[in-house]
C-alpha cells in the first residue's frame, strides 16, 4: 500500500515528524511551532 506521503526535511526529529504528521492531516503548522507547542507541554 502506498500513501502519497510529503516527506520535508526538517532540523530536530520529534518536532519535524509531527510538523509532517499534522500537514499530512490538514493542519500546517511550522516546525518552530511544533517545537514550542511540544516545550509547552
């Protein structure tokens, strides 16, 4: 099975996979974002 994934390079690794995941799911969101939302929690 293959999903049409779009795979973006990006500069730390947890913070990038979920910048992928949720743009993935409609939600674009930067890395930075991803990174301060997860320090946030």
């Amino acid at each position: 099975m293959i999903i049409p994934f779009d795979h973006k390079l990006q500069a730390h690794c947890e913070s990038g996979v979920t910048s992928n995941l949720l743009r993935h799911y409609g939600l674009p969101i930067s890395e930075p974002l991803a990174f301060g939302i997860g320090s946030g929690l």
